[in-house]
C-alpha cells in the first residue's frame, strides 16, 4: 500500500488545557507517514511548555502573532510538505489511533477525502452535525450553497488543491475556502468514517448575526444574488425560531 504524507496541522492560542489530549491523539496514530505542525499565537500561558515535552513528535512549531485562525491556517499550509493537509486544532481528538489509516484504505490520491465528527460542546455535551452530508457522486462546491455541509476537521485536502484562506472574512472563511478548493477538485472519496471529536465554543448573538452577514456576502459572491437572498430568508427564520437569534 502506498502512504501519501499526512500533514496535521494544530493551530492554538493559549489553549494549556486542552492541546496536550490533542497532541496526544496525534502521537498515537498508527498511520506510518504523517508531518505534525503546530501554529501557536505567541501564547502567553503554558501551551509552548506543553508543546515542548512531545518535541520529537512534533516536525515544526511556528510560533509568531496572526491575525485570526485562517492566518494560521495559512501559515501552516505554507510550511506544510505533506500531500495532504488535515487541521486539527487545540481541543479537537482524533476519533482512535488507527483513524487516519482506515481513512486511507483504498484510496486512490483523491483530491478531497471526507467524513464525520462528533461534536461536543464547551461542556462536553454532544451535538448533531447540523447538516446532512451528501455522498461523493452529489459532493461538488455547488453542494455549499447552503453551507458547510462538511466540518474543516473532517477534510483531508490534497496540496493539488488547496488554497490560502482570504483574510477578508474573519469569522467564516472556512466557507469561501472550501468552494473556491472544491471548484478545483475532481475526484472525491467519502469515508463515512469519524475523523474526530470536534470541540466547539459559545457563540453569542451579536457574532452570530456578523457570521450571517458575512455568509451572506461569501454566497454572494459564488452563487448570485437572488438565491442567497433566498436562502438567508430561510436561514434566519428557521434561527428565530429556534430562539438562536436574540433582539442585542
């Protein structure tokens, strides 16, 4: 069996209590070609600390200020030299050891692997993944009108076609990112597997209705006007609804 290098990419900001079960997880795979870096915010806690008792496990540490996560994001793309890249951040734990290799049984150097998370909240609830997640015949960046349909820690994303996160929206540019990389990908295998547990933070109103504002604006700009008017309609008033969008 042929295996591609896996680059994984932990991206962190003072996060001392929770990137050493995420290290932990990566250390742990069994899959026989992986490249690890970690993107640290210059943390000003004891993450480097941690960070540096796992050092030869761990291929680079890039430690500077940025500008949000998609910077870093970025920045660990540029120094990445793996044919894939899988962002798994401060928090997040890969699913089991051997997840990476059962992912990669029988592929064929796909451009765009996919699965499942499980989510858990700030309280280590579980949550449903919010959307439905299509097959590999009816995946194409189409299929992100309404969303994102996949989590990021759920992608492994072939250096064929990547591309840099656009600084322009801070809040979701994982959105703009995944349909400019899917215009580029033509072939895509979809694993049904869980890749990780995904840890996820509060949202208050006020950033919730900026992430919608600049959703708006990324669908926009791939879909056209009328049909992302369409579909934020639809979006807010399922939101109201629930409750999940306050009068603040």
């Amino acid at each position: 069996m042929n295996f591609p290098k896996i680059t994984i990419v932990t991206v962190c900001y003072n996060a001392q209590d929770t990137i050493e079960k995420t290290i932990q997880s990566v250390v742990a795979q069994t899959y026989p070609n992986i490249e690890y870096i970690v993107v640290d915010g210059m943390s000003k806690d004891k993450t480097l600390d941690i960070v540096a008792q796992y050092q030869e496990h761990v291929d680079k540490v890039v430690c500077e200020k940025d500008r949000n996560n998609y910077d870093a994001m970025n920045k660990g793309m540029r120094h990445a030299t793996g044919d894939y890249v899988w962002f798994l951040h401060a928090g997040d734990v890969a699913a089991s050891p051997d997840v990476l290799t059962k992912v990669m049984e029988g592929h064929q150097e796909e451009d765009f692997i996919y699965g499942h998370v499980q989510v858990l909240d700030e309280e280590g609830k579980e949550r449903p993944w919010h959307k439905t997640i299509p097959e590999a015949k009816d995946l194409s960046w189409q299929s992100l009108r309404n969303g994102m349909i996949i989590c990021h820690q759920a992608m492994l994303v072939h250096r064929r076609v990547w591309v840099d996160y656009d600084m322009s929206y801070p809040l979701v540019g994982d959105l703009d990112w995944t349909i400019r990389l899917m215009k580029k990908v033509k072939t895509v295998r979809y694993t049904k597997t869980t890749f990780c547990t995904f840890l996820t933070g509060g949202i208050s109103a006020q950033t919730r209705k900026k992430s919608l504002k600049e959703r708006f604006i990324i669908l926009k700009k791939h879909f056209g006007l009328i049909p992302t008017l369409w579909e934020h309609v639809r979006i807010v008033f399922l939101a109201m609804k629930r409750g999940s969008i306050g009068s603040n």
